[in-house]
C-alpha cells in the first residue's frame, strides 16, 4: 500500500491520499491491537503469579538475547518501557 501510494504521488496524481488514509488506519490498528495482546499478556501473567503467591517480580531487560540472537520475534517486538510502567 505504501509503494502504490508512493508512486502515485510521483506520479502527481490526487488519488495518492486515499491510500494514503488507508494506510494510516492500518496502522493504527496494528497498534491497537498490539497494546491490547500485551496489556492481555501481562493481566494474564500478573493473575497467574498471584495465584501462585508471588509478592515480588524483578524485570530485567533481555539483553543477551537482544545481542547475541535477537530478532523481531524474541527481543525487539517487546516495549521494554510500557511493559515496565
């Protein structure tokens, strides 16, 4: 979608902002449907370790996996900062 709207643009044509809109709204959505898989994530987590009677959490951020075997699936999709707050 990115690259129709791209070469619409070049193209000078005004029909470039309608995908252009589109785009927005899909990735809109991807966040909204990305924050809402953690905040389930983590309420899911959070009720799992207070059944089991868990008082303190220490959270660190994955830094050997980042380094060492990091890709999109196991380091960089997580918002270290959000997940913290």
């Amino acid at each position: 979608m990115q690259s129709l709207r791209d070469i619409l643009r070049n193209l000078g044509l005004d029909t470039w902002i309608k995908y252009h809109m589109l785009m927005q709204r899909a990735e809109a959505k991807y966040h909204r449907k990305l924050g809402h898989l953690y905040r389930r994530a983590i309420r899911s987590l959070a009720e799992m370790l207070r059944e089991l009677g868990v008082s303190e959490v220490y959270m660190g951020y994955p830094m050997y996996i980042s380094h060492d075997r990091g890709n999109g699936y196991n380091a960089d999709i997580w918002w270290f900062r959000r997940i913290a707050r």
